[in-house]
C-alpha cells in the first residue's frame, strides 16, 4: 500500500528521476559483468596458448581490444571511413528506436509485445516487396511497411481480446509463423520475384529502385563534410525520433492515449467508464504492430543490409532489443531514444572487438543482463524513491515549522 | 512409416519433458517463458559434456547417463535465475523469462564460438569427430523402429510427475502455492521454498530437453539459433494438456506428429508430391498450437495465482 501511496505525492519529477537512476544502475551492473565475462575470455584464451599472465596484463588485453572497443565502438572512425561507427550507430539505433516504441506503447497499455521480431520480419517484407517489386517511393514504401506490421501486431491482439489467448503466446507464435512465411514468400524455391539467385539475397534496393532508398544527409564538422561520401546515414534517424514524439503526445496529451492507459491500468475500471477495452487492446497491438514494421522499413530500405531468405532462421535481433530499450527506458517513448542509442553503441562496438579472442555476441549478453535486471528494477526504483522521499521529508519538516510559528504570530 | 513414428517419437519426448518442467513451476505459480533460454543452457552443456566424455574415454552407457545428468543440472542452474528474480526479488515474471532467454543465445554463442577458437557457432558432436560418444550412441533400435534414451527419460518423468503432483504431500502443497498461496502459508506451507522448488525442477527437465531436440536428431548443431521455438512449443503444450500430466503426454504426441513431419516430408509420397516448401511444414506445429489455443482458451484453467509474486507482507 505504502508505494501506491508515495509515488503520485513524490510528483513526477521525482518519479522520473528515479527512473533514469534505476536504469543507470541496471546499465552500469551489465557492463561490469560484461567487463567479467570479457576477462574470462581473455584469459582462457590466454592460458590456451600456455604462457603465464598476470592479472595486470590481462585487465590491459582486455581493456585495449575489447572493453575499450565496446565503449568507444560507435565514435569508430578512420581516415578513409569517416564517422564509419556514428553511422553504423545511427543506422541500427533507428530501427531499435521503433521496436523499442512498440514494446513501450504496449506495456503502456497494459500488454506485453514479445511480438516485436515477428512485426518487424512482416514490415521488412512489406518494404522490400513495396521497394523492389513494385518500386514505390520510399515513403509510400515505409507505409507498406508500417502495414504490414499493423497487420501482424493485430492477430495477437484480436486472439487476446475475441478469444481470450495470453498475448505474450500468441506474440511468439506468431514470431516463427511470420519468419517462416517470409523466407518462404522471398525465396519461393528460388523463383521469387525479388530473390537474387547470384548472392542468394534479395536484389538490392539501389539496383532495383533507387528511388525506393531513403534519402541520405550529412553534417559539417569544421567546414568538412563529417561523413565519408561513400557511407552517408539515411534520414531513418529522424523518422524514428519525430514517431517518438508523436508517440509521446498520443499517450499523454489525447484522450484516445488516456483511454488506452485507463485500460492498461485497470481493465474493469476502465470498462466501467464506458471505455470499449477490446477494441482498445486489438487497436493497442495495431499501433504496436505498425511501430515495429516501420522500424523494419527505416532499417532496411536504408539498402545497407538485404533479406537472406536461406539462412535467416533466427529472429531478427532487433525485436528483442526493442525490449530492452522500453525496459531501460520505463516505457517512456522520449526516453527509448536514448536507451536505442545506448544499445545500438554497444552492438556496435562488439563488432570491433578482436574477434579472435572476443565473440561479439558479448554485446547481447550485456544487454541480456540488462533486460535480467530491469525485470526487478523497481526494487532500485523504490530503494531510490525512499532516499528522495527521507530528503523530502526532511526539507519539508523545517518550513513547516516556520509556518506553524507564523500562524501562532498571527 | 517408420520414420515418422521415430521422429514423432522423439519430438514428443522433448515437448513432454519440457512441458512437464513448465507445469511443476506453473504449479507453483510462476510462469515459467524461460524454457526455451533452458533448453539452449542444457543443449550446450550436454553438448560440450559429450566431447569432454569423448575425449576422456569414458564407457558409453556412463556417457550417456552423465551427459543426461549433467545437462539437466546445467538447466537448474540457470533456472535458478529466474527463480532469484521472481520468487525473492518479487520481479516480473515475464520480463525476467525473457532476458534469460535472450542471455541464453548470447551466452550459448560466445561459449560455443570459444569452444571452436573460431567465429563458427557450430558445435558436431556425430560419429566422424567422436569415435568414443556421439549421437548415435543415444538411440537403439527395436525391430525397424529406432528410439533413443531420451523417450525412456520422458516415460519415467511423466510417470513420476503424475505420482509426485498427485500422490506425494510435497505435489499438493506445490499445487497449493500455485492455486491460493496465502492459504497455503497459513497453514504453515513455505511459499517462496515452494516455488524455488517448482522452478528448479523445470530447470532440470528443461535442461535435459534441450539436450534430447539437439543430440538424437542430428550430429552437430548451430547454437546461433538456440532451440527454433522448441521451448515455447513445450509452453503451448502445457497450455493444451491444462498443466496435467497426462494431458500433457497426449498434447506433446499431437505437436510432435506435426514437427516431425518437417523432418520426413520429402520421404512420403504423397506430401512429397504437394510440393511444398519445407518452411510450410516448419510452420504447422505453431500454427497448429495457435489453432488448438483459439478453441480451448476460453476454458483453460491455469493455476490461478501464477505470475502473481507472492509477497508475505501483504497476506
């Protein structure tokens, strides 16, 4: 009772403040774990070639070619590569932005989009199929794909609402029934229309539709292009950003938002208001749904990457991440900026360990602990929550004193 | 025919085994959507425990008992995680499932790839690497019909599975934290030791799971992919057999017809002449359990207090 009581009298403020603190934490703990399992690593690596290690040369290896790498990975730049690791970084942070949004509307409204990965294969199919084979522009390519993860966000939600099936089951169902379809769609025993027998991918969007591809910018940096010409960022970053703000003032400042929390937050007691709560959970999934296809269209109409129809048999990484970024972000859409930032730089960054003695899959495990610590992170929450409110107390008790002694005066 | 009732049975031994573990800690009222994380951690670690025994020379009957043993630990371990996280941290059960089985492909892809001191996730455990124990050590033949240690495991699970939930005081009191655990800490029942127990125990079966999809089925396995949906499969399962043993066994034989189907369609005659797509039959067993989940939702029992943390201050 104590906690249902204490957060709205703490405001806001406070609220949020302990929010950005308890996801401090959980990033500060995955990294340190991360730091271990590099040191591990490293020194089985360095006992397989027999030679005896000190600790101290061994926190050097590991610093200088991995740890190093992770934290610095998306500022990667060399001559010839100019800003290489801030596009590459803004490049996959776009789509995490997206999938990260999708899973934070839902948890909004009180439903959890495991679904994510499965919306964002169906919306890539969509944006390529919009791109290479019917050569659309590129915007009308991104509303494809929006579309078609609307399309495969509402089937969860229709099966929770209609048929009372848990949406989290549903959700994953429906991850491997939409990989499946697609590789199967794409590829069609190797006569699909936009399968490329020669490189066994889909045919490039910059042969096949140009005109399909984001338009690309760069920035100045001391009166020189900062951007290398051959690697420019596309503008997904920014799609991603004003979605995230839109998201942002749907689910505070309309009444359509309101009643999508009202539902998220009390089901009856939004029922007994006259708010339709299963129109509200299919539309709910709908908007989730749209938000992950569309970070699919940013991601790969940016023509950086093709379908590999043959061997994509696991989900794309890029739906489960969108859940760390909400859980990082406490399903503050503003806030999965930044969490989609952070963990596109770590993503990054595995990617320029030396791959010799460091998978770069150590990445996901960072972001793995991550999402393993954000599940009880409102215990950081609370324990932050309290600290504020013993200040709080504190700060109050003397000025009220004074006002009761002005009372007395008067 | 043949084929089809060894593949058949061997998926239907993994959906079991893994399904009973997701009862025993839906039972105990958390939801356990980390069996799929399990079963990479127990596949692994049966994986990696085979070339260690191979390599050691040990006899094949042993092999394989302590490869069965020692994955199913590997499974409790790393379901000692969640139970941490849910039980005493009171965090939320979903969320927690699925971090674990996010950490599960990372943690399975880093090992295995420094396993190999290359960049190759791909571990072989078949009978050109092993000379001592591989895979096919596993199976044994009856007549025409090849099985393998693992369905044995299954029968001997579901069988002690039905007697310890229905026969034993630690079942019902299991069954009690799961249904009503205030009522059950009233009377003197530890819920959190209870539940502990219930996630541990699908970690052991979890674990053991893992190990039976990957090793009888094939002689080396990429673990970039974990276990392809195995584990939700074996929750879909649960779900359809109503966190019953027996209708547990019955749900796991019908998912399993449809995914081994995958595995010998291009063998039988006339689905070879659809011409399907081998990712149509990839497909049928979710679609199947979407089918079957439709229909008997709205009826289903689950345990009424699971997913619900149990915090004894608010009794």
């Amino acid at each position: 009772m104590s906690k249902k009581n204490t957060a709205p009298r703490l405001g806001n403020a406070s609220n949020s403040i302990g929010s950005l603190l308890a996801s401090l934490t959980c990033i500060l703990v995955g990294l340190v774990i991360g730091f271990i399992a590099l040191l591990v690593l490293g020194w089985i690596t360095m006992a397989q070639d027999g030679n005896a290690v000190s600790l101290g040369q061994m926190l050097q290896k590991t610093w200088n070619s991995g740890f190093k790498a992770i934290l610095s990975g998306g500022f990667y730049s060399t001559a010839n590569a100019m800003g290489m690791g801030v596009r590459t970084e803004i490049l996959q942070a776009a789509p995490l932005i997206m999938t990260g949004l999708s899973v934070a509307f839902a948890f909004k409204t009180g439903l959890f989009n495991i679904g994510a990965a499965g919306q964002y294969t169906v919306g890539a199919y969509f944006a390529l199929y919009a791109a290479i084979v019917l050569k659309l522009p590129w915007w009308a390519c991104l509303i494809a794909s929006a579309l078609g993860g609307a399309i495969w966000g509402a089937i969860p939600g229709v099966f929770k609402a209609f048929l009372n099936v848990n949406e989290v089951i549903t959700s994953i169902m429906f991850n491997w029934i939409g990989l499946y379809a697609v590789n199967t769609l794409i590829y069609q025993g190797g006569t699909g229309a936009m399968y490329n027998t020669n490189t066994t991918k889909t045919y490039t969007i910059k042969q096949a539709s140009p005109e399909s591809l984001l338009p690309t910018f760069n920035i100045q940096v001391g009166g020189k292009d900062y951007f290398g010409a051959i690697f420019l960022p596309t503008i997904g970053i920014f799609v991603a950003i004003v979605a995230a703000v839109l998201i942002w003032v749907v689910l505070n400042k309309t009444t359509f938002g309101y009643e999508l929390k009202a539902c998220g937050h009390n089901k009856n007691a939004a029922k007994y208001a006259g708010i339709n709560d299963k129109k509200n959970i299919v539309l709910s999934m709908t908007i989730a749904g749209a938000l992950a296809g569309l970070g699919a269209g940013l991601f790969y109409l940016s023509g950086s990457k093709e379908w590999e129809p043959l061997v994509s048999t696991a989900l794309p990484a890029a739906g489960f991440n969108g859940i760390s970024v909400a859980l990082l972000a406490s399903s503050n859409p503003i806030g999965c900026i930044f969490s989609a930032l952070f963990i596109a730089h770590i993503t990054v960054g595995g990617g320029f360990m030396d791959a010799s003695i460091f998978p770069s899959e150590v990445s996901d495990i960072i972001s793995g602990v991550v999402i393993y610590l954000c599940a009880f992170s409102l215990l950081f929450k609370s324990g932050i929550l309290k600290m504020f409110q013993r200040q709080g107390k504190a700060r109050k008790a003397a000025p009220s004193a004074e006002e009761n002694g002005k009372e007395r005066e008067a | 025919m043949w084929l089809l009732l060894k593949y058949t049975l061997l998926y239907a031994s993994v959906l079991a085994l893994v399904a009973l573990g997701g009862m025993f800690s839906e039972r105990s009222g958390v939801i356990n959507i980390a069996l799929e994380g399990i079963m990479v951690i127990g596949g692994l670690m049966g994986v990696v425990i085979i070339n260690i025994l191979n390599a050691a020379g040990v006899p094949v009957f042993l092999g394989v008992l302590l490869t069965i043993l020692i994955s199913g630990l590997a499974g409790t371990v790393y379901s000692s995680l969640l139970a941490f996280s849910s039980v005493n941290l009171k965090a939320d059960q979903t969320i927690g499932g699925t971090a674990l089985n996010l950490l599960a492909t990372a943690l399975a892809v880093v090992i295995a790839k420094r396993i190999n001191g290359t960049d190759s996730p791909k571990i072989s455990y078949n009978a050109n690497t092993n000379k001592v124990l591989n895979n096919l050590n596993f199976s044994f033949q009856i007549g025409p019909l090849t099985l393998n240690w693992f369905i044995v495991v299954a029968v001997i699970a579901l069988v002690a599975a039905w007697f310890i939930l229905y026969r034993t005081r630690f079942g019902m009191r299991l069954m009690a934290c799961g249904e009503h655990p205030q009522a059950a800490d009233s009377v003197g029942i530890n819920v959190y030791k209870m539940r502990w127990c219930g996630v541990l125990i699908s970690g052991f079966l979890g674990g053991i799971g893992g190990v039976a999809y990957i090793v009888p089925a094939v002689g080396d396995w990429n673990f970039e992919m974990g276990v392809a949906g195995m584990g939700f499969l074996a929750l879909a399962v649960m779900i359809f057999g109503q966190w019953k043993p027996l209708g547990i066994a019955a749900a796991a034989l019908f998912f399993a017809v449809f995914r081994a189907m995958a595995n010998i369609f291009d063998s039988i005659a006339f689905l070879n002449a659809l011409n399907w797509p081998k990712e149509i039959y990839n497909m049928m067993p979710f679609i199947a359990s979407m089918v079957v989940l439709a229909f008997t939702s709205k009826k289903s029992r689950a345990p009424k207090a699971e997913g619900v943390p149990y915090d004894k201050g608010s009794r």
